[in-house]
C-alpha cells in the first residue's frame, strides 16, 4: 500500500511541473502575441477625427 501511495504522490507532483511548464508557456505566448498585436497596430493619427471647416 505505502508505494502505490508513493507513485500516485510522485506522479501527481509530476503532473503539478507539467501544468506549471504549461502555464508559463501560455504567459509567454499571450506576451509574444500581444507584443505582435501593438506592432501590427497603426498609430492613431490624432487630425482625422476633427472636423472640416
């Protein structure tokens, strides 16, 4: 009983590295992707929005 309870232990905190691995991906994806995004942006041009007169 002891080392059935010592591979679930070990492979739950296997799990637990694996899902702290995932996570920092994720982060680093959702940093790249918004990194992306602001270069793809145009800058506002702050004249456009006046009016004619």
């Amino acid at each position: 009983m002891r080392s059935f309870i010592t591979r679930v232990a070990d492979d739950m905190a296997s799990l637990y590295r694996e899902l702290a691995d995932v996570y920092a991906e994720n982060h680093r994806v959702k940093a790249a992707l918004a990194a992306w995004q602001s270069e793809q942006t145009p800058a506002p041009d702050h004249g456009a929005h006046r009016r004619l007169r």
